[in-house]
C-alpha cells in the first residue's frame, strides 16, 4: 500500500473497528491504519483513542454527516493525487447507520479505488447468535424517534417473511418493544442483543410479550446498545393475517370498522375474525 504515489491514484479503504471489545480490530485494519496517508473518522477524539491503545499515531480528519458533502470532493481530490485514506466510524463497519454513504459514492464516481478491511458490526454479530432464520434478513436501521413514524413503519413490516434487524437505543428500547407487540402480535419470536462483545453482553430470547416483560421489570436490560431481531412471518396463513392487519389499519380509518374489516379480508385473503383486535 503506498500513501503517495504521485504516479497512481490512491485507495480510500473502509475499515471496520470494534464494537465493544479492543481485540476485534484486525491486524490488517491496523497495519491500514498506520499506512494510510489520514484517517476519516467520524469523532476525531473516540479515534485518537483508539489508535493511542494499539500505538498508532495518524492525521486525523473529522467526516460527520454534517460536512461529509463539502468534505467530499476535497478527499476526492487527494485520492487522485496518490494518497491512500482510511475512512472510520465510532464502531463497526462504516456506512452500516453511520456515515461515509457520499464520500464512498464519489470516490467511485471519480474512479477511484474503494476497498473494504472488513470486521465488527453489530447487525450480523448479532445475527449470528440469535438463532433466528439467517439465510434472508432485512435490516431496517434504527426506526423513526417519532411514535407515529415509528408505528406506521412497523406497521408496514407486519407482513414481512424474513428476519428483520433494527437498531435501537437505550432510551427507547421499551417503547420500541411495545410498538412491536402490537404492530407483530405478543407472540412473535424475537431477539434482544444488547452490549455484544462488552462486559455485559446479554442476548434474550422469547416471544416479544416475553421480552417486554423482561426489559419492563430489569433496568439493567434497558441500558447500552441493542440490536433487535424478529422472525418474519410464516409464508401462509400468518403472512395472510399479517397483511390483513396491516390494510384493517389503513382502511378503518376512513371506513366504518366491519366495512373495513370486510374489505381487508377479501384483499389480503385472511379470515375477517383475525383481523380484530390486533394479537396473535
Ligand atoms: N456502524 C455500526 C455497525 O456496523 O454496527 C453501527 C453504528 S450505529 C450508529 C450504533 C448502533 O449499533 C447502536 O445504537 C446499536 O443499535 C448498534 N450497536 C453498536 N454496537 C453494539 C453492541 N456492542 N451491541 C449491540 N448493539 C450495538
């Protein structure tokens, strides 16, 4: 790897950092880092302290969605004249709900190579201890803050067959948790990963009314970083249901509830009884 090589473009590596514990940073993602001409980081100083435990000194540049447009064509410009960057986030892999979106997408526009030092990141860490289908997933980010924003996008997810993701904080885990018993139904198998790879590392299992429970009564299980997976819904009569649901909440609000119901019944192909009253 050559930092600057006048003569060839440099490379702008996307390299993944540990999400909770130190060891998970590569050697290879190391020895990028020492090599690179700079690091693009999304918190200069959660970096610096990074680098100081493995005994790396660096340029450091701040890249934040705020200014990672104007950034962009700035570093652009640096890659074509031959210097290899690094770009980082807080934790995990770049990109994955943080930023770095624009800057990749113009490094490639530009022609410039993009490569990956891959690693941590909490989705598929998680998804590799839920037990939960992994062939086909879907990851969904973190939801809207907004109560009505997030239930609307639950909603529109009741109907899904693959594993879903979610990213969720501290502080709305247990709303979070009880949109989804009404938006998947009580009984709908989920998984709460929280802390992974940290001191307090716990990953419960159960149907969400189970998990609901268990974050409502336990303060300690609603503190730290969580991921949060569900089962989709089974291909059949579930899925049915599901979507069945989902259209009885749209329609009833400009239908009388039985004309509603009548009517989601006929498009979705679920019986009308299930479609009242919104468990499973
Ligand atoms: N880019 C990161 C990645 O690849 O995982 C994700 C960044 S996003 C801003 C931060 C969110 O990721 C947290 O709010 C949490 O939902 C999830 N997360 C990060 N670290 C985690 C951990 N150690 N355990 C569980 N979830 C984590």
């Amino acid at each position: 790897m050559s930092a600057t090589t006048a003569s060839r473009p440099g490379v702008l590596y996307v390299v993944a950092t540990p999400i909770g514990n130190l060891g998970d940073l590569s050697p290879r993602a190391q020895e990028t880092l020492r090599q690179v001409a700079a690091i693009c980081a999304e918190d200069t100083r959660h970096t610096r302290q990074l680098l100081a435990h493995f005994g790396i000194e660096q340029a450091l540049l701040a890249l934040h969605e705020h200014n990672e447009d104007e950034l962009a064509d700035r570093l652009v410009a640096r890659l074509q004249a031959g210097e290899s960057l690094a770009l980082v986030s807080d934790a995990g892999t770049p990109l994955v709900s943080d930023p770095g979106f624009r800057l990749v997408r113009a490094a490639r526009a530009a022609g410039v190579r993009v490569s990956p030092v891959p690693g941590p990141s909490a989705l598929i860490a998680a998804l590799s201890v839920a037990g939960l289908p992994s062939d086909r997933f879907v990851f969904e980010g973190f939801l809207p803050a907004k109560a009505g924003a997030r239930r609307d996008r639950l909603a529109a997810l009741a109907g899904e067959t693959r594993t879903l993701l979610f990213y969720e904080s501290a502080h709305r885990i247990a709303e979070t948790l009880a949109d989804c018993v009404v938006a998947f139904g009580a009984a709908r198998r989920a998984v709460l990963a929280r802390e992974l790879t940290k001191l307090f590392e716990t990953v419960l299992d159960g149907s969400l009314a189970e998990l609901q429970a268990r974050v409502d009564a336990d303060p300690n299980q609603r503190k730290g970083e969580f991921v949060l997976l569900l089962e989709g819904v089974g291909e059949d009569a579930d899925a049915k249901v599901a979507e069945g649901r989902r259209l009885y909440a749209k329609l009833s609000a400009h239908l009388p509830p039985s004309a509603a119901a009548k009517l989601a019944a006929e498009l979705s192909g679920a019986p009308r009884k299930a479609l009242y009253g919104g468990g499973e």
